[in-house]
C-alpha cells in the first residue's frame, strides 16, 4: 500500500526512535560536511560528494548507498 511505504520512508528518514524507526537524520551515523567557500545556497558541487567520500572509512565502501533530494538530480551531471 502506497500510504504505508510513504510513512515507513518518513520514519527511515525522520523518525526517533520512540514507537518507530529510528531515522536516518536522526541516528549518530549521520555525517554531514559543510558546504564550499563560495558554494550557492541550495546547491551541489562535486566537490561536495568528494568531501563526503573522504569522510567514509575504506571499508564502508563497498557497501556504500547515497539517498539525494530529487530536486538535485538536475545538478548532478555538472
């Protein structure tokens, strides 16, 4: 049922851990790098996934998954 997989997404993404998942943006998993002197907000650069890799142990990577806000797919070819 679509209605369910859109809450499981939120929680997977979103949720506290209190009677749900325990989200992504949430969890102390989560590494963020900050954005490149100069860097338009709402943008992405390459430099931005290079930063982001550098911050992922080698043997993570293998196994590694990137999510993206849809919105960015446009950006990602430059």
């Amino acid at each position: 049922n679509d209605e369910f997989a859109y809450a499981l997404d939120g929680e997977i993404y979103e949720g506290t851990g209190v009677g749900q998942c325990l989200g992504i943006q949430k969890s102390r998993a989560l590494v963020t790098v900050p954005k490149v002197g100069g860097q338009a907000a709402g943008t992405v650069v390459a430099q931005n996934f290079i930063d982001m890799l550098a911050r992922v142990p080698v043997r993570f990577r293998k196994g590694l998954a990137w999510y993206i806000n849809q919105e960015l797919e446009t950006q990602l070819p430059g």
